[in-house]
C-alpha cells in the first residue's frame, strides 16, 4: 500500500502499475467511486477518498455522495491524511507527494521520484507545517516546511523493509507498522527509532494506538496482537479469520473497528473481537467513523457507507 507492495498482496493484485508520466493530470471517470480507493480521510467535515490511477473523491454529507477532482498525477494514491480542516498530504505511486491546501479541491504535485522504484504507502501529518512519509524498501521523508519540501530521512541505513503504517499514541508516541513483523518505536520523526521485539515475522499492515501505552498490531492471516506498554510485552488476540488485516478506527461508543480483506469486520474492546462478514467479500483497504452508526470504508469496489447495524456474523454470511 510498484506491483506488490502497497498493502503487501493487495495492491500487487489489484491495482495496475501507474504511468510513468507522474505530471500527467487524472482523468474525470464516471465510475471512479466504483474503482479501487484505498486510503480515507477527514478534512473538517468533508472526507476525502484516494485511490488508483490517481482518483481523488471528496464527500460533504458523510459519505453518501462523492464527486471527484482533478489532480496532477495518474499514479496510484495510497494514503492520504490531513492536519486540520484545509491542510493535507496525499502519497503514492512513483514517490508521489500531493498538497492540498483547500481541503482537497485542488491539489500541487510538490514531490516525485519514480526512479526510485519505491512507493510511498502511508502519511502523517503532526500539523500543518511538520509531517513524515514511510513506503517500500525503508522509504522514509519528512518536511518542516508545510510540504513544500521532503527530505530523505531513514530510519535505519541497514533496513530496507517495507514501512506499511504509521500509528501515533495520544502522549505522542510514533509506531510503524511493517514487513517481516519489525515494529518502530520513537518519541518523534526525527528518532530515534527503536525496534521492540515483535511478537510476530510476517508482514504488519497496521497500527491502532487505543490509549498512550495501549497498541494494536495487525497484519496478515488475520494476526492480531496487543501491547499494554508500548510494545514491551505482547499478547495474541485469538481470531477464526485468516483474512488480511489493514485498518482501524475508534467507534463513538469506544469500541474499535478493524477491517480487512475478504470482507473482514471486526469490533471489540481491544482485548476481545466480535468476527463479522460482509456479504459481498470485498477488500476492505481502509474505514473512517462517520456517526455512532455508520462508517465508510474504501475496497476494491470503492468507496461506500456501512451501516453497523448491517453486519452479519461471520458465520451467517453467504
């Protein structure tokens, strides 16, 4: 989250490798709600969908109409965040960087480096001047400038692994989620980052960070684990899916919400999981709480509102 490593599987699987023409602006497409979209974000009260040959939708009534704006690119967006209403960072393909500064009409292309062969696959913004992006074989900028600028900062001159997602604690922890269960642990971006002991070697798509010292990792085969301290200490959440992990998020009642492929929902209080299915068995790449009963989730079908009280258990799912 080029062929093969956003998302690990997922995105080699589904998406088509992008132009290499990174200036080349996205074409309007009638059915680009219906494509693959893989990251969400909220923008003051507007969301904010990316997705492949660069799709950038935008939602003001939560998720239930989308329409999509034009930007300068046609590589795959695999990420996208925001640091306040106006303010936000879109990344993909080709070491694409986008700007928005009009919570997402209008895009700049302010970095790109497809010679690299590295795609970015997750932002984060700390505010509207500083932030961090992380992608494949360690790839791994920040700016200071409000993204006018990135810098090339590794964390580590010796790894190369993928660094799939980037996680911060409410105390302001920074935890990365990534390949072959490496874990990195700082204070802040500039380091230095730690790697704690995983308690797992395959692959981590994400990260949820519950409160300060209370961390969700989770990845492939359905691989859930908690950590009560940072990532000092951990312990196996028991799940019967095998399906890909790759999101999460906090619903308005304090449960949490993880997504994945093959339809995957889970919901549950950070030790426990209620397993649902959705029927359709779609991808789900990322989700986002719209309301204390609906979340919108982006897949390989698109994007779409989900209500909760929709869910099927797992087992009575077609």
């Amino acid at each position: 989250m080029t062929v093969g490593v956003a998302f690990g599987c997922l995105i080699g699987a589904l998406a088509s490798p992008s132009p290499a023409a990174t200036q080349t602006e996205s074409v309007l497409a009638p059915l680009a709600e219906k494509s693959l979209l893989l990251d969400i974000a909220r923008a003051g009260n507007r969301l904010v969908a990316v997705g492949e040959r660069g799709h950038v939708l935008l939602s003001d009534d939560g998720g239930a109409l989308w329409r999509q704006v034009v930007v300068p690119t046609r590589s795959t967006l695999t990420a996208v965040h925001f640091a306040d209403a106006r303010t936000g960072i879109a990344v993909g393909h080709d070491a694409v960087v986008l700007r928005s500064t009009d919570a997402g009409e209008t895009w700049e292309l302010v970095y790109s480096d497809a010679e690299e062969e590295a795609p970015l696959l997750d932002v984060y913004l700390f505010d509207a001047q500083r932030g961090m992006a992380v992608g494949a074989y360690g790839y791994f900028l920040t700016t200071a400038d409000g993204g006018s600028t990135w810098l090339p900062s590794p964390i580590n001159e010796e790894d190369d692994f993928h660094l799939n997602h980037i996680a911060r604690a409410p105390g302001g922890n920074l935890f990365i989620a990534a390949e072959a269960g490496f874990i990195y642990r700082a204070d802040n971006a500039e380091g230095p980052w730690e790697t704690p002991e995983s308690p797992y070697e395959g692959s981590f798509f994400g990260a949820f960070c519950d409160r300060d010292d209370e961390l969700l990792v989770f990845g492939l085969r359905g691989n859930l684990y908690r950590s009560a301290d940072a990532g000092d200490n951990w312990e196996t959440i028991e799940l019967a899916t095998e399906a890909m992990l790759t999101d999460a998020a906090r619903l308005p009642d304090g449960r949490i919400l993880i997504v994945g492929l093959e339809g995957a929902v889970l919901v549950g209080d950070g030790r426990g999981f209620a397993e649902f299915q959705l029927p359709g068995r779609e991808s789900i790449t990322a989700v986002i709480t719209v309301d204390a009963q609906s979340v919108v989730i982006t897949s390989d079908t698109g994007v779409r509102r989900l209500r909760l009280d929709a869910l099927q258990p797992k087992d009575a799912a077609p």
